[in-house]
C-alpha cells in the first residue's frame, strides 16, 4: 500500500510495515523472518531506515486513518458485508499482476500465510479496530452506507396500491435482501451450515423490518401530514366548519365545481354546484335551526326571482319581444300606404287593357262549375264586363232617329271591361275571396275554401296581363308582394316551434327558411321572438315545461330557434332554462322535499320521545340506587356539557358558506380549493418525510442485523 513502508525482501516479495513501525521491530521481525541476512545486517538496516521516513510516516498514518478507515466501513454497509472481502480480492489479484506476494507485519509476527487468506485477516482486523476506536461514528457511518438495503425494500413496496399490497411487496423485498445480507456478512463461508442459518436468520428478520417499514413510514407521514393541516387554517371560514366543507368539495372535484360554478353564472351557490356540497346543504338545513332559517330564505328569494331572472336572460339573447300582431298590422298598413301610391301612379295613364282571352277562357270554365264555384265565376265575368252605346241601325244599314225628339238612338252593347284601374279593382276582390277567405264575387266568406283552382289561374291570368300591359304595374305588384309575404313571414314565425306531427324537422325548416329575402326573415324572427314571449308568460314558473317548448323532441327546437336568432343566442336561451332548473331543482330538494324531515325534528324537538331508560323514581327503587343513578347523572350531565362538542354548531356558518353567491361565493370556493391543494402538497411531503424517516430506521435495523449476523 501506498501509506505503508515497504521492504524488498531477499526471496523478492515485499514485506509491509504500518507507516511509523520502529527500526528496531523491522529489524528484528526481518532478521527472524529472513535469518540468512542476519538481524545486524548494516545493508537490511541502512535500507530499513532509509525506507521509514519516520517524519512523513505520522502524516501518512494520520491521512490513512482519517480517510481509508471510515470508507471501508461504508464501503461494507454498501456491499452487505462484502466490503473486506472485495478489498483482499483486489489486493490479492494486484499480487499476482506484479509478480510477487505481499504479507503484513501481524502476518509475519504470527506466521500466518499471506496471499487472499492473508489479505481477508487483515481487512477484517482493520475495520473491527475502527469499529472499537470509534463506537459513535462507526454506526453512524455504517448506517449511511448501509442505505441501500432500505432503500431497495421501500423501492418494492412502492410498487403496490394498498397500505397491505405495499406490506407484502415489502416484505418479499426484505426477505430477499436479509437472506443475501445473511449470507455475504456470515464470517466463514467454507462452513455450509452456519452459512445457511445465517441466511435464513437474515431472510426471516429482513422480511420482518421490510414488512414494517411501509407501516412505519405511512404512519409518521400521517402524523407529520395532520400537523401540518392543523397549523394553518382556511381563510375566512372557522376551523369547525372548514372540514365538512373541504370533505364535501374533496369529494366533488375542485376544477368540476369551479366549471360549475362558472357555468351557473353569478346567481351561483356553492349548494349547487356538486352533490356532495348539495348534501352538506341538506344536512345543515335538516339540523340545524340557524342554517335552515338562512337556507330556506335565500333559496325561496332565488326561486321568487327565476322568471324575471328567465325574461331578463331571454331579453338579452334574443332583445325585447314585439307583439306580433302588432307587426303584422303595422306591415299591412305600410303595404296599403305603398299601395295606395304606387297602383295609381301606374294606372293612371294606362292603356286599355285586352281581355278578350281570359273572357274566352271564363265562358270555357262556367258551364263546367257547380255551385258557389259557378256562381263566382259568372260573378267575375259580369265584372269584367261593362256596355257601351252603339247606333241603332235599321233594316238598310242608317241610323235610326227618334221621330218625337229627332235625336239618334243608341243602344247599351256589352263589352269587355278595358280599363285597367276597373281590372286591378277585380283582382282585389279575388284577393280577398281567395287569400283571406272574405266576402266577395257574389259569395260567402269561406265558401270557397275548398274551391278556388280555378279563382286562383284566374287571377293568375289577370295579374299577368296587367303586367304585360300597363307600364308601371309589375313594379308596384313587386312592392306589395314584398310587405305582403313579410306580413305572412310575421305569422309564420309563430308557428314553426312545436312537437306535432306537421312539425317541420330542423332540415326541411332550414330549407324553406334559407330561401327568404332578408326582410322576410327579420320578419319571421319578430314572430318567433313574440312567441317565444308568449311561451315565458305563460310557462316561465314551469320550467320543464319551458324546455320542452323551446327544446322539442331531438332538440329540433332549439336548432330551429339558432338558424333564426343565431346559434350563440339558441345556446345562451336553453343555458338559461337549465340554469334555473338546477336552482330549482336545489331549492326543491332543500326546501321543498326537506318538509317532512323537518317537521319530525321540529316535533322531536319540541315534544322529546319517552325516555327508554327507568325512571329514577319507581316501585322498584332503593335508596342507595336512587343516589347513584342521581349522581351518575349528575356527572354524565357536568362531562357532556364540559367534554361534548356541538356537532351542529356551525351547521349556520356552512349553511351561509354554501348559499353565498356572485364574488363572495367565489372567494369561500378560492379559500376552500387553495386549502385542499396546499393539504395534497402537505400530504405529498408528509409521505417523503415518513418514506425518509423509514429509510433511516431501516438503516439502524440494518445495521443491527448484521452486527447480529456478524456475532453468530
């Protein structure tokens, strides 16, 4: 070794002596060891002396001592015993590399051999002396080499899910590592038998320690981590009501409630936002006086509230509703002003109009009518005629004159009716009889509802030949056609939401709504925004009933409701309706279906059921039994009312929490969400502080495993 003084032997090995080994032991262990030298050999001593450096040796014994000795007691911890027997094989195969062999001082002194056997001696020699000069550090630093042990039982039972699974894994793991750990520390492998129970005694101990420390480091981290809980608590909300309420959002889902929360809009609860939080609610209602008088008032305000709340949402998706009616009316007397300018602007010069071909066809159609039919169309072509004086011609061609008066005579012709302001009027009156069912041609209001094929290419007919011939005429029908099928648009609009077998799908919806002019659709959209008002006034407080109307069968309404108002008020419009079912729905199952339950408890409260224990005075009684069961009483009464705490007590505190809403709702979530995310920080750590503390009782427990291997 390096930090050794070193003798060439004659025979050519090399003998070793401890740094700061006096000459005269060098001399007197060489002369023994090497007689033909002779112990007084002046070469041996001069190259014994040369060789000591009695003033280097203390420096180098001090640096080995301080370094080499505390390595290889962990060294041997690391190794599970293994330490000097890896050291005495390495300097056992350097020996053999460079030729020579290598014996100590106490090898020679005793006369044992050298090479591994040699080696092993005095490693082990070495590191009990450390042990025995330092009974303090040598645990402590066998114990920190001595980590791996622990560490590779805590890797396994990390691998299962449950406080048992981790028991198991553990255990197999420490048993496996205790039997190695029996056999590398067991002093003399050549004996079979002992090696073998140090093995089993190790793999039955290792499996002992490695089943414990799972347990061990749970329950320090359960410790560590309820201290840290306890420390600091939740901002704004008491230390009594804080663990209902962080239990019940645990249960929930923070991020769920959050979305919930953010869903439901500033009218909010923390009650409605979870199930578990519904149910704390629930419970602070159904026991507790103060909660109930808080719940049940701001839940009854919030429900008094839901169809303003469901005007004011609608009024916002969709704006302020029109009467349409109304609408109706005032587009129909906008057509009639356009009308009443632009009809008379193009008749009023217009040309005589030819007739004749739709006369032909009307003298074609009569006698093949029955009927109001017939009776119409005769109608028609009365009004489509009209007479005119012609001469009156005699026998010989000339006209004839009144003999009394000498004036010509004149006769009435029928013709047909040319003018084309007389023409449009006709057309009118077959609007009416055939577009709004009124009276006219002669006939009934409605009598020819089921008859009007040929009313209808009548019109057809006229309408187009005044187009054809009157400059003018086609724009102004244009105009009227225009407000006319807004007005119809307007009606429409009422009537395409419902569940009925003519319901339109939101397909065939869609095309016949695609195809309207814009006019037409803003039209259409003022009918279905008066309807839509008139399902809330009258359904607003029933609010299934609410969502069936504006949803449908398959949601057909709501997709009919976006291609009209646009999808993000459709979606904002149902968002509205489910909003306020959820609060009804909380106050259903708060206020509402709690009834029951409560008046038990209120009767419970104010008349108590008769007591199951015996009355303290009966038949039965004795003296000495009065006086005890009085003082057991007695003391039973003064511990609960020292010991017991109100479980109740801050059912009002929970009840205020839960049924917060808008900011302070948020801020009670905030405080309750950081809380549970600082104890999920706390609980990681508590478990890295329990797994660490483990690792170091282990260490120790690993230690005196082998220290017990090593006295067997």
């Amino acid at each position: 070794m390096a930090d050794s003084i070193q003798i060439a032997a004659p025979d050519g090995s090399v003998v070793e002596f401890p740094a700061g080994t006096p000459d005269s032991t060098i001399k007197v262990v060489m002369a023994k060891n090497y007689p033909a030298q002779g112990g007084g050999n002046s070469e041996l001593s001069a190259a014994a002396s040369s060789a000591v450096h009695p003033d280097d040796a203390g420096l180098i014994h001090s640096i080995r001592d301080a370094i080499h000795a505390p390595t290889r007691i962990v060294e041997n911890a690391f190794l599970m015993g293994l330490g000097d027997r890896a050291r005495a094989l390495m300097d056992t195969g350097l020996d053999a590399v460079s030729g020579r062999s290598s014996r100590g001082l106490n090898d020679l002194v005793t006369g044992k051999p050298g090479g591994y056997a040699g080696h092993l001696e005095r490693e082990q020699a070495e590191t009990e002396k450390f042990r025995a000069d330092h009974p303090i550090a040598a645990p402590v630093i066998e114990g920190v080499g001595g980590i791996a042990t622990p560490l590779g039982v805590l890797g396994a039972a990390g691998k299962g899910a449950s406080l048992g699974a981790k028991v198991t894994y553990g255990a197999g793991a420490g048993g496996l590592l205790g039997g190695v750990l029996g056999v590398t520390n067991s002093k003399d492998w050549t004996d079979l038998p002992q090696t073998m129970r140090d093995a089993v005694f190790g793999a039955g101990t290792g499996a002992l320690l490695g089943g414990a420390l799972p347990v061990v480091g749970k329950g320090i981290g359960a410790g560590v981590n309820w201290l840290a809980d306890a420390v600091r608590s939740t901002p704004g909300i008491s230390r009594s009501a804080a663990p209902h309420l962080l239990e019940a959002l645990q249960a929930d889902g923070p991020a769920a409630v959050r979305a919930r929360m953010d869903g439901l809009g500033p009218d909010a609860m923390l009650g409605d936002a979870g199930p578990a939080l519904l149910g704390k609610m629930q419970g602070a209602s159904l026991n507790s006086d103060e909660g109930r008088s808080i719940l049940q008032s701001r839940l009854t305000r919030r429900n008094d509230g839901t169809n303003a709340r469901v005007m004011a949402d609608v009024n916002a998706a969709l704006g302020p509703a029109e009467d349409p009616q109304t609408v109706t009316n005032a587009i129909r007397a906008h057509r009639t002003a356009v009308d009443n300018a632009s009809y008379p602007a193009a008749l009023q010069n217009a040309p005589d109009v030819q007739t004749a071909p739709i006369l032909t066809q009307l003298d074609h159609a009569i006698p093949r009518a029955v009927g109001m039919e017939r009776r119409a169309l005769e109608n028609l072509r009365e009004m489509m005629m009209t007479t005119e004086q012609r001469p009156r011609l005699d026998p010989f061609g000339r006209q004839e004159v009144n003999p009394r008066t000498g004036q010509p005579v004149f006769d009435e012709v029928p013709v047909s009716q040319n003018d084309a302001e007389v023409l449009h009027k006709v057309k009118q009156e077959l609007d009416n009889v055939i577009q709004y069912d009124a009276p006219g041609l002669g006939v009934p209001a409605g009598a020819l509802s089921r008859q009007q094929g040929v009313l209808r290419w009548m019109r057809g007919q006229l309408n187009q030949t005044l187009e054809n011939q009157v400059p003018g005429y086609t724009a102004a029908n244009r105009a009227s056609a225009a407000l006319a099928n807004r007005a119809d648009a307007v009606e429409a609009g009422t009537q395409y939401l419902g569940s009925g077998k003519t319901t339109p799908s939101p397909e065939r919806f869609d095309a016949e709504f695609g195809p309207l002019s814009q006019g037409e659709k803003i039209a259409f959209a003022k009918g279905s925004r008066g309807n839509i008002e008139r399902v809330l006034g009258t359904k607003a407080n029933d609010l299934e009933a609410l969502r069936g109307e504006l949803q449908g069968e398959g949601g057909w309404n709501t997709a009919k409701i976006a291609s009209v108002h646009g999808q993000e008020a459709a979606d904002a419009l149902m968002a509205s309706v489910d909003r306020n079912r959820k609060f009804r729905d909380t106050f259903n199952k708060v206020v509402e279906n709690s009834q029951t339950a409560q008046r038990t408890a209120a009767a419970r409260a104010m008349k108590p059921d008769p007591s199951s224990e015996t009355p303290i005075v009966n038949p039965n009684m004795t003296v000495t039994g009065l006086a005890g069961t009085a003082a057991k009483k007695t003391a039973v009464a003064i511990a609960n009312a020292l010991l017991r705490k109100d479980p109740t007590a801050s059912f009002g505190e929970i009840a205020s929490i839960l049924s917060a809403q808008g900011p302070e709702a948020r801020a009670y979530l905030n405080a309750l969400a950081d809380t549970l995310n600082r104890r999920s920080l706390n609980a990681a750590a508590s478990q890295r502080i329990g797994n660490q503390a483990a690792l170091l009782l282990g260490s120790g427990a690993n230690g005196a495993l082998r220290d017990r291997l090593e006295r067997r």
